[in-house]
C-alpha cells in the first residue's frame, strides 16, 4: 500500500469514528478537521511507518492511532491523576502538535524542561491511549508542578513493566513494555553500577520511545556502535525522540559532545 493509499484508509477511519467531524485529506497527505469552531491536522507518518513494518496488522495500527484522537473530539472525563505518567519527547514536538490547530494557537499541553533537547509531556495513561495534560486539566488538579512532577514519576515507577538489560561487553539494550523506555531516563534511583556495569559515565541514546541504550564514556567501541544504531533507528524507527548521545550528570542526562 502506497502513503496516500494508507491516507485514504486512515482518513476513513477517522471518519467512521467521528461522524459528526468533517475530514479532509491534503495534497501533502496531512488530514485536516473541522468541528465546530475547532480545526485540527494529522499527521500519518508515525502510522505509515509502523505499518511499513507491520502491513498485516494495517487494521490493528491504524485503530490505535485513531483511538489516540479521542481527547480532541470527545468529551473530556475528570483525569484520573493516579493513572498520570511522565513522556520523554523531543522539544520540537512543542511546535508539532501546536501546528495541529491550523488558527495558530498554542495546544495548552502542561510540560516542562529536561535539558536543551528533551520536555518532559505529562499524560494520563490508559489501556488504548495516552491523553496529555492541558492547562485545563492541570488546573483541575489543584496541585503545583513539583507535586505533578513526584506524583507521575511514582505512577511510572509502579506501571513499568520488568526492566530488563540484554547485551555484553558494556553495552546494552533495554526493554520495560515498549512505550515508556525513553522515560526510564527519569528515575534516578535506577542509574547505578550494579544495575548498568560500563567503563566511566553513562552514555545512553533515545533515537526512540522504545528504545534506550546504555554504555561507558571510556568504551570507545560501545559509543561508535551507540552512534551507528542511532542513525539508522531514528531514521527509520517510530515516535522518534532523539538523534543525539546524553551523558549522565549524577542528577540528569546532558547533551554529549
């Protein structure tokens, strides 16, 4: 299935799923929407790659992707704030989804600053989709920032899958479930030795959500094969969040040079 042949199905599901919103596939093969005084744009390129790598399960991915819309044109429910987690994203994102409303306005999405490259986003987790926090939402909460920050990082703690660490010779791989592993940068307690054995800091590469790297500052072969996964995941690879290597501060994860 060629991209606009995958737009067409995606633009009708979208569709089926809200009848009441008029959609509108674009020459750049962007769907936009109208509701109301509302206008939004979708992009597919996410969809289209997992579908690349999964054509047979076309139906499965894109129902995800259009169940992950819900928040936009569904009524929205109290936030539960037990079920709050805390997402690794790229800054550029920020531009991204405020281009989802073509009138320009920023998407009152709550996030704050990791470092130069990376936001912490703030969603509410659930078993078919990810909602992010508004400024509506936050407000609902009553609570500050630092409170939101603690209360989603012992959410995260208690939902993550098993961590697990596969490779050798200092270098490593790891998966926690296949949706958070670029967040586990956020829980300090689990950077240590003993968890990670690598010669010298640690040096770690996001290239995706699902995707966490792990290696010594003294490992000269673990870094240089570091960078070559990199290019090839964050080209290719889904929900992408950094091109970049991050060294280990003892507080938090900086940009390596």
């Amino acid at each position: 299935m060629t991209e606009k042949e995958f737009a067409k199905v995606y633009l009708d599901s979208l569709s089926k799923k809200y009848p009441t919103v008029k959609f509108e596939l674009n020459p750049d093969l962007t769907i936009t929407s109208t509701k109301g005084d509302l206008d939004y744009k979708h992009y597919i390129d996410n969809a289209f790659t997992a579908y690349k790598a999964e054509p047979d399960s076309i139906r499965d991915i894109i129902s995800r992707y259009v169940a992950s819309t819900t928040d936009l044109y569904v009524e929205k429910k109290a936030v539960n704030i037990e079920n709050i987690v805390p997402v690794i994203k790229p800054i550029e994102y920020l531009d991204e989804i405020n281009s989802l409303n073509k009138e320009g306005k920023s998407f009152p999405m709550i996030t704050e600053k990791y470092n130069n490259q990376l936001i912490i986003a703030y969603a509410e987790d659930s078993k078919n989709s990810s909602k992010y926090l508004t400024e509506d939402d936050f407000k609902t909460l009553s609570i500050s920032m630092d409170t939101l920050r603690s209360i989603a990082l012992r959410n995260f703690d208690k939902i993550i899958p098993n961590i697990q660490r596969q490779g050798d010779n200092g270098l490593f791989i790891i998966t926690a479930g296949g949706d958070y592993e670029a967040s586990l940068i956020l829980l300090s307690s689990i950077w240590t030795k003993e968890n990670f054995p690598v010669d010298g800091e640690f040096i770690i590469a996001i290239p995706n959500r699902d995707m966490l790297m792990i290696t010594g500052s003294k490992n000269k072969p673990g870094i240089a094969k570091i960078k070559e996964i990199v290019a090839d995941s964050y080209k290719t690879g889904n929900y992408k969040v950094s091109d970049h290597l991050y060294k280990w501060t003892g507080k938090q994860f900086e940009k390596y040079e």
